[in-house]
C-alpha cells in the first residue's frame, strides 16, 4: 500500500486553515474584506490608524494599528481565499479581497 497521499488528500490538506488563518479570514470579514499592503509589508484595510513610525533600514515606514503578516497572506492567496485585485508596477500584490472558503 503506498504511503503518498492521494490527489484528493493534496486538495484537503492545501485548504485546511492554521489558527493563524482562521483568525485573519474573520478580521479580514470583520474589516470589509479588502486589504491594502503598506511599506514594510503591512497587510492592513484602508483608512487604518498609525500605531507608530519606525526607521528601518530602506527609512521609515509607518505601522498599522492592525496588520496582518505577509506570510499569513500568502498563505491564503495560495489556497485562493484572497484573490489579488491590484499589483505594484513591478508585480507584486498591493490589494486584496476576501474571495470566501472553501467548500
């Protein structure tokens, strides 16, 4: 019997959620369902407060009273949860929208 996953076990285990995910899923809700990526890689909704300003290494940038992480985005952009509705000129995801869960 072979050990390797079946291709339908590969699209469960690509649509199950971290508690990470589950939480950014219902604050994306909670937040209108657009997110807007800031300098630094804050993902965060638009009109969001300045918590602070930091300097970083590239100058300074500003942080979101409420962010979520790329890597939380990415994640859910992979599983198609978010859909990427406008991209930097040099291609990278700059908005994003809730495209609902998986059935």
């Amino acid at each position: 019997m072979s050990s390797l996953p079946s291709e339908n076990d590969k699209g469960r285990a690509a649509t199950k959620l971290s508690a990470t995910m589950v939480i950014a899923v219902g604050d994306i809700q909670d937040r209108g369902g657009e997110l807007v990526c800031w300098k630094g890689g804050f993902w965060t909704y638009e009109g969001c407060s300045v918590k602070s300003t930091e300097n970083g290494p590239t100058g300074s940038y500003r942080v979101p009273e409420f962010y979520i992480g790329t890597n939380t985005i990415s994640a859910l952009l992979k599983r198609n949860i978010l859909v990427v509705t406008e991209r930097s000129a040099s291609g990278y995801p700059i908005r994003v929208r809730f495209n609902g869960l998986p059935s």
